[in-house]
C-alpha cells in the first residue's frame, strides 16, 4: 500500500489559496516528500502529514518554488527531534543548493545525505521500494521520480516443500530475506512464485511533454503530472515557460496506458482548473484534477 | 503618517493559524518590510500589503524563521515586474547569507543592494525617514531597529518675510529643499520653526531585555517587542533560548515610556497570547497582543 498527498498544487509562487506543489507517500515505514517550496511543511501539516518522519525528499529541481522551504523543513524535524538521517535526492548540483539553503538551519539534529542524479542508479530504500529518477525537459535540469514499491511472488507453499526448505524459515523467505541452515543457502525464490507487478506512482512537473517521462509512466498506477495551463491557447506560454498543458499531460497518461492521472502545477492564473479538466478528460478518461490536501490510499490489484 | 502592520507574529516555526514574524512600514512612498521568514509572501497578501513596492527590508538576524522567505519574496516581486533596486539591511555576514539563499532566486529583475550593520550610520532612505539598526542580545548576533519619521518645524510665514525670503521659493523651503537664487542660498530654516518630535516606532525580536533596547525605545510612539512566552513560569525558557517573557517587554516599554507595545514572536506553545496579556498590562498599562494582519495609521500627535 501507498498513500499518497499532494500537499499543495500550485505553481510558480504560493497563493492566499494554494501551496506550492509538493507529494508525500507513505509506504512500508518510510515517509517521501517530493519538492519543498516555501510553506510545504504548513502544507502538510493542514493536509495531515507529519514532518518527523520524512526520510527521503526528492528535489525535482532548484527553482525557489520547488526548494525554498528546505531549510524550514528540516529545521522543524529537528525542533520535533528527529535523529534518524534524511536523504536528499536532486539533480546534479544538489549538495551546493542544500548546503546554501542550510546556512539558515545550522546545527540539525540528524544527519542528511545528498544524492545527485545518477542514471545508471535508482535510488532504493529497501528491497521494496525503488526510487528511479530521470531527466525531463526544463529550463533547467529538472528530474521526474518513479516510485515503484515491488511485490514479491506468491508464497507456494508446494514450492517450499518440493525445495526442501525447513518450516521454519518458511516465513523470512517469504519476507524476502536469504538464510543459511546447516551450511546450506535459502533463498526467497525457493518458496515464492513469479514477481507480481508492484505498485507504480510516477511523478513529473516543471517539463515540456517528452518521451522519456511516457516510457517511465508505462503502465503506472498512477501518473502525477503538472498541468500548468488548461486552455490550448495557452500553448505558446507553456511551451515558452518549459510546462504543459492539461491535455499534453493526458497525452502522455494515454500513451502510457496509465491507470490514472492526477493533474498538478497549477499556474497562478489558473484559478478553477476543474473548469478545464475537459481539455485533459476528452483525451484520457481518467484525468483527475489534484488539489491540495487531495489524499489516496494505492494497493496492489487484486 | 506611518502605516504599521503585523503580517505575522510567530517565532521558531510557522504554523497552520500563526505566520512568521514579520512587519511592513508604509510611510512617505516607502514601504519597508522587517524581517521575511518562509510564508512572509503570503502573510503579506492575507495582510493587505503588496509585495512590488518594498524598497528596503531590514532583517533581524539569519535564523530561518527570519529570513528563509527572501528568496520567494525577492522573485514575487521579480514576476510582478519590480525594477527598482532593493535595499537589504542586516547583520555583519549578510551579504554572503543573501548571495546563498538568492542561488535559488537568480536573474532578478532589478537589482539587490545589501547594508551590512554599521554602528556608525544609520540607513538614511530619505531626509524623512532615518533607519537606526542597533545589536540586542540573543544566541546569534541579532539587531534591532529603530523607525523614525522626522517632522520638521511648523512653517512659520514672518520667518520667511524677516529672512527676505522670495515668495516662489517658500514652498520648496517648506518641503526640506536647499535653493539658490540670484546668488543666494536659501535654506529650510530660514521659513521654518524649531524642528518637532517625529514619529518613532522601534522593533526587536529575538532578544533578552537590553537596556540598548529601552534607550532606543525612549519615547517612541510605538514599541513592536517580542513576547515569546507569557507566564513567568517560562523564565528559565527565555533565558536559555535568548527570548523574553510579556512582563520583560512591557518593563521595557515602561521604562523608556514609550506610548504603546504590540506583542509579537510568540512561541509555538503559546497558543492565545490575550489570555496572558495581563502579565504585561500590570507593568505597562499600553500593551496590545499583536496578532496576524493588526494594522494601524500612526500620525504625528496634534
């Protein structure tokens, strides 16, 4: 199970109205925030999310509406004393952004690691849940995330049997952990089936369409994407500003073959963006206009 | 006349119903913001106050509550097309804390100028107005800042006549003007009176009573004082974190005899600072609770 927050979706500066973008998930004891614009951690608060247990941020990229309440963040984690490390991911860069930013909150109470974009690399907090960033197209560089939290084959009890692995270790196999008997190797294969398709949320802002975002999105639960502007006549500022239209990202959510979309990034000027979900309805059903606060629990199909 | 208003009145973090402390100045075409921690942006609107016009913003001191919201101020005001140049003012280091935190705020649309505190000048914005920073005592070095609106003398008509002075030029004399006139200079004082009290409003958060504090305060017409906690109990608190409690700000605002105290910078854990008012009224009589968004229009007493 996911659950899934978008704390705020709004674009470019925040409003008396709407907080910047940002995204927690919750999954498997770990908390991930995606973006830190300024008023996030009031954001989450309203939207009932606890700071204290963030582990993993993923910057997309260093415009101040996506970072700017970095430092207020992990200063408040550390007034709510927090110890556990935090990890930082971002583009190449980003440990002179953070580094920068937390002049202002010196002295935290935990310890926190950067990691730049490596593409060769995802990012994996346990043998659960991997975190894949890549490169989408922006101003400046911009990452989208794929969130994957893995399933592992269903426990054939025959199997365990037909393997001869003693009843005991039945359990920690299951779980996915390697043992060793009286010199022998267990290994989880030997009582599970065939890897099930996990759960798969994909998150992309600040980017003009681009295949890459679509090949990461494949077949995804669910696809997060901005939606800067509703109306087509506002093609030309999205693609002059490096963000997308509300029927560029059903676009990609149909290409995709994406469970569902929900539409993020909403520009200050767009003040009712359900007053336009048509644009992205009318070319994938399942279009979704996101709004701040907008929570969901994710689980793997039946 | 000087506008004054509290955008918020919080310290440490900013919370669901509480922003940041921060206060904007609007007096003689100038409008100065004092202070700017995350989510000031927003407090300003809640609060009635533009963004585009500030000219200066004096900032306290560099702890995140204080000043993380710059950047998202900074390119606010860039969007909305400011092109005047921004006076900042703060503690000796500002210009490197400025330059960090501006990494995310690049390409500005008008230019920043940083005024590192000098205890020999006061920031002069006009002949009108005079911004005297002064150290008070907290764990970081931390200023306060003393707002004064000068007022010159009454026009006094028989000066002028008894001065010789032309008619045509007693307008701009009156309007604080040096003019020179077939040869002859004429000067302010030749149609005006003894200079009167101005208006005078001192801020100071972040800080342990002072008697630099009291000194600057003397007779202001306004003392806008922090007040982090308001039961005596909390002493020990104060004294640890470098703050004050509600008695030692109105001790102050008595000594100095100054007109009113607002209130400001409470704790987190003080969720209805009225309910203490009393630990202030019983030493100083004048003393307000000042909460988000409480604005006034100071004049010049009659």
């Amino acid at each position: 199970m996911i659950k899934v927050t978008l704390a705020g979706t709004g674009g470019t500066m925040p409003l008396k109205n709407r907080w910047l973008s940002s995204c927690m998930l919750f999954t498997e004891g770990h908390a991930i925030l995606i973006d830190c614009g300024e008023g996030t951690q009031i954001a989450l608060k309203l939207a009932g999310c606890k700071s204290k247990p963030i582990d993993t941020i993923c910057i997309t990229h260093f415009h101040a509406d996506h970072i700017s309440g970095l430092p207020g963040l992990l200063l408040t984690m550390s007034n709510e004393g927090r110890v556990d490390p935090v990890t930082i991911t971002g583009p190449v860069g980003l440990t002179r952004y953070v580094r920068a930013l937390c002049m202002i909150a010196p002295n935290l109470t935990f310890p926190v690691q950067c990691v730049e974009y490596d593409k060769e690399h995802p990012v994996v907090l346990s043998h659960k849940i991997e975190i894949t960033p890549f490169p989408v197209r922006h101003s400046v560089a911009c990452l989208g995330y794929r969130f994957e939290l893995k399933r592992s084959g269903k426990f054939l009890p025959e199997k365990a049997r037909a393997n001869q692995v003693p009843l005991k270790l039945w359990s920690s196999l299951q779980n996915g952990n390697t043992e060793i008997l009286d010199g022998k190797q267990y290994t989880p294969d030997m009582v599970l089936g065939e890897p099930r398709k996990g759960l798969t949320i994909v998150y992309a802002t600040d980017t003009r369409p681009t295949d890459r975002i679509t090949r990461h999105a494949e077949e995804a639960d669910l696809l997060i994407c901005e939606g800067m502007f509703g109306s087509p006549e506002k093609l030309p500022r999205a693609k002059e500003s490096g963000h997308m239209l509300f029927s560029e990202a059903a676009a990609i959510a149909s290409e995709a073959r994406v469970k569902r979309l929900w539409l993020t990034h909403y520009s200050p000027s767009l003040e009712f963006p359900e007053e336009e979900l048509s644009f992205a309805r009318s070319i994938f059903t399942a279009s979704e206009c996101g709004f701040d606060g907008k929570s969901e629990e994710l689980d793997f199909p039946e």
